[in-house]
C-alpha cells in the first residue's frame, strides 16, 4: 500500500509561497504515476484527507496546533516529540489503513479527490 494525502495541488499553487517548490516537482505529475504504477502492479495508492493530518498527534490525536515553520511536533498532552513530518506521515498511514479497511471486499474503490484513485 502507498499512503499519501490528497492534496488539492491547484490549491496550493495559488500560495505564492509554495507554488515554486510544488511546481518544480511537478506533484501532480507524480502522483498521476503514483496511481498508474499502483493499478499496473496491484498496490492500493490511498489518499486520504489532508486535514489535521501535521496538527494532529499520532500518538494521543490531541490537536497540536503549529505554523509551517514549526518542525517539531512536541505535544503537551501525551509528550511525544517527533519530527514534523514524521508525525503526519503517522497520521497518513493510520488514516489509509482505516481507509483500506473499509475498501475490503470491494474491487474497486475510489477516494474523493482530484484524480480516481486504483483497484484495491
Ligand atoms: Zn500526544
């Protein structure tokens, strides 16, 4: 399985901030292979709703809020300290599985998003 986050690219691209660094790795571009690749060889690419999913904790899922430069997750309720994005990827994995689960017994699914997500 390929967990990621359904991020709206276009969306983000309208931040001048960040529109450069997106463009330049050409992210939709990327995951429309992602998702090629995942049909092609039988790997379910979930993508799951990016919300909460850098403020939440991974550990106890109390909401710790933090700007984008905030790189560390330290959270005050449970003290797990992670890096930032090892934090979400937590987040993204355990939403995809529970996602995955709901898929089981279905040959197909799709995931609302910009692009129809694989075969499962
Ligand atoms: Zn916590």
């Amino acid at each position: 399985m390929v967990a990621i986050e359904n991020l709206k690219v276009r969306n983000m691209i309208k931040n001048h901030c960040l529109a450069k660094s997106i463009s330049d790795v050409a992210w939709y571009r990327f995951r429309e292979w992602l998702q090629y690749f995942g049909i092609v060889y039988g790997v379910p690419v979930i993508a799951v709703n990016p919300s909460y999913t850098s403020q939440n904790c991974s550990t106890c899922g109390q909401i710790v809020v933090k700007t984008l430069s905030t790189r560390t997750h330290t959270c005050p309720h449970c003290g797990y300290i992670a890096d930032r994005d090892e934090n979400a990827a937590l987040n993204i994995l355990k939403l995809s599985l529970k996602e995955l689960a709901n898929t089981v017994g279905r040959t197909v699914f799709q995931v609302s998003g910009e692009i129809p997500l694989c075969n499962a």
